[in-house]
C-alpha cells in the first residue's frame, strides 16, 4: 500500500519588521509566530515531509530597495525555517512578494523560481508563478508533461484557478484579467483533465471547492494564515454550495453573478469561512483529506473534509 503523503500548507504571511506596518499587530509573538509553531508541531506529529507556503510571503510594498526587500525575504524565511525544522519548504511567488523597488530583483536572487514541477513519490508537485501570466501559460503544457506519470497532482499557485469569495471574483484569478478569458478556461480544462488538486490563497481566507467541468475534476484548498492571535481562528461558515455567487445576485450585478453561476453547476462541494489557521493535506490510499487546524491550536482540526477520489487520482491499493 502506498504511503499517505503529507503537506502542510501555510497561508499569506505579509511579514513585515516596521512597527508601524499595518501588519504589524499580526506579527507579535502571540500572533502568527504562535501559530507557525503549531504548523511545525502538526508537521512533525503527522510526519509530513513538505510545507508549503502559498505566496505573499512578504509585504514588498514596505521595502525601500533591493538590499531591504532581501532582507525582509530572508526574515521570513528564517521565521518559516525556524518553526518547521528538518521539513522540506516549498514557496511560491504572490502579488505583495514582488512588489516594491527592487521587488522582483530581490525574489528572483533569493527563492528558487516557480513553473517548475517536484517530485514527491509516485505523486508530483507543480510550483507555478501566477505573477507572470504570459510565462505561466505557456510553462503549462510542459510542466503537465513531465508529470504526465505521477499518479496525484499537485498544483501550487498563490492565486486560486476557481473564484472561491464571493466580494472577489475575475481579478483575484490566476490569468483573471477579462481579456485573458481564453486562456483561463484553457488552463482549467488543462488541470481538470489531470484532476489536479490546487493549493492556494490570496483571498485571506479558508475554504474548499470540489469543481467538476471541462471534462474533468479540480479540487482547491485555499488557505490564509494571517491571525493576530486575538481573533477566534476559523470562524463561522459564511458561504456554502447553494450560497456560492449569490452575493452578486443581491447586489444586482449581472455580470459578476453570471461569472459565478457558470461555476456553480460544477460544484460537488463548496465550504468558505473566515479567520486564519493553516492546513494538513493526506493523500491517502483510498482518500483525500484536509484538516483545518485554526490558529495556534494543534491538538486537533478544527475541520475535516475528506474528498472521495480513488478512480480519479489513480489511487491503488
């Protein structure tokens, strides 16, 4: 039988070190550090041997240059480090990480580049950088080649391929401009052929969607890790299935409902809520799960979703 594999996935960070950062309450040692150290506790505890971090690592924006945007990459990278030793560390680029003078400079030079796969077993991981639609569009077909064997697909990208919030919807996409509609349906019918599962974040906070369209599956988690440590961690529900989009549909907006209404007939299942925590992804043999543990609390998961998938994601006993 094959092994579960095991990936602990942290949310946006925003990590900054000026005390006058708007950030900066979330910082203190009560807030995220807590709850970093609690992902490492999980970590070792179920043995998981990836973390992954989802992108805006850092708040470039605050950074006055090349040398002070390094040094705020690697602040969090020691943060990350730190808290989940002897676990192998996984980062992939959001929209605040490049931001800033000498944004893009100072993360090419110190985190390995994205749109590029990893294997992990019989299973694989794709990094890609959704910062760079043009490249990432077209590394795609690729990247889906070198992994075309593996049994389970991973996809990492900061912003999610299927709108998850109803208060965002085109722009908070990977390939989201309106212009770019072509080539967002291509890439979800890319990754539904694969029954990829996308990990993801951007929109600051917690959920799960099982899609199934073009011809196939997308499972995403999205996650957000941005607890100031007085806030309860994962809140109450606040959108399911039969709320997915309505939002806009009270708003009278035509155009946003219509977008989210040619999802909802994929929707298998659909979980939003708010707060901050992070999560423990199992492929098991028969199974996904995720378990959402909430702020600094790692004894137990505050949810779990487990996700039917054997003839799906080639799991075989």
């Amino acid at each position: 039988m094959h092994n579960a594999e095991k990936i602990v996935v942290i949310g946006d960070l925003h990590y900054t070190e000026r005390a006058d950062s708007e950030r900066a309450a979330l910082w203190h040692p009560n807030g995220i550090p807590r709850l970093l150290a609690a992902a490492g506790r999980v970590a070792r505890d179920s043995g998981a041997t990836l973390a992954l971090q989802i992108g805006d690592l850092v708040g470039g924006e605050e950074s006055d240059g090349v040398a002070a945007h390094e040094a705020l990459i690697a602040g969090a990278m020691d943060r990350l480090e730190s808290a989940l030793p002897g676990v192998s560390l996984a980062v992939v680029p959001g929209n605040h990480d490049t931001r800033g003078e000498g944004g893009p400079e100072a993360w090419a030079h110190n985190v390995p580049p994205a749109n590029r796969a990893i294997p992990l077993g019989d299973d694989a991981l794709i990094l890609l950088d959704s910062n760079t639609p043009d490249e990432t569009f077209a590394a795609l077909p690729r990247l889906l080649l070198e992994t075309a064997d593996c049994r389970c697909l991973f996809i990492a990208v900061h912003h999610p391929v299927i709108p998850c919030y109803y208060g965002l919807s085109y722009r908070s996409l990977f390939l989201g401009e309106p212009e770019r509609d072509a080539e967002r349906l291509e890439a979800l019918r890319l990754l539904a052929e694969r029954h990829a599962i996308v990990l993801c974040g951007h929109v600051h906070t917690n959920g799960f969607i099982d899609w199934h369209g073009v011809g196939g599956r997308i499972v995403q988690v999205h996650v957000s890790s941005l607890w100031d440590g007085l806030e309860p961690a994962l809140r109450e529900t606040i959108s399911t299935s039969d709320g997915y989009g309505r939002f806009y549909e009270r708003e009278g907006r035509a155009d946003a409902a219509a977008f989210f209404a040619s999802f909802r007939n994929g929707l298998a299942a659909y979980q939003h809520f708010e707060g901050a925590g992070f999560a423990l992804v199992k492929l098991c043999p028969d199974a996904l799960s995720v378990d959402f543990f909430g702020g600094a609390d790692s004894s137990r998961p505050l949810l779990t979703l487990p996700i039917d998938g054997n003839e799906d994601w080639r799991i075989v006993d």
